[in-house]
C-alpha cells in the first residue's frame, strides 16, 4: 500500500512540473543593422538586438511568435531549434 502512495505522489509531482515547461530561444544577430524584435501576440518583453549579438528569450510556449524591423533587408533564419538568426538578405 505505501508503495502505490509514493508512486501515486511521484505522478502526481511529475503531472505539475511538466505543465510549467520552459522554452528557450536565442536570438543572434548577424546583420549589418540594429534589429528591433517585438513579441506578436505572445508576453515578452521586446528588444534590440545590436550588431554581432544575442539575446535569449524563455517562455511557456513552445513557439515563438515575432515581429522585426527591417524585414526587407534581413532575413530570419529558424532552421535550427531554438535558435534565430538575421542576416543581411
């Protein structure tokens, strides 16, 4: 009987600590230009993204949803997970 307690206590923990996963994505900036980055319908806060660096981005969700400047100069690049990088196009 105690055996089936502290199995049931073990899922119960598990259940509640795999509901708050956390995701992580790195924004890298290889541009030529100071991107501006902005969460689109998600809560995070925006921010620049200088010249040669990166910021890193945890939330809830294992999608990120964004909007940047410059669009039609730089490119975005999601091909690997996790990762975001911006080029000059």
């Amino acid at each position: 009987m105690k055996k089936k307690v502290g199995l049931l206590l073990l899922i119960i923990v598990f259940a509640f600590s795999s509901c708050s996963l956390q995701y992580t994505f790195e924004f890298v900036n290889e541009s030529s230009y100071i991107i501006y980055i902005q969460p689109n319908g998600q809560d995070w806060d925006s921010f620049y993204l200088d010249v040669d660096d990166d910021r890193s981005v945890t939330i809830n969700e294992s999608t990120i949803y964004f909007i940047y400047d410059h669009a039609g100069l730089v490119g975005c690049d999601n091909s690997e997970k996790g990762k975001i990088i911006f080029t000059d196009k």
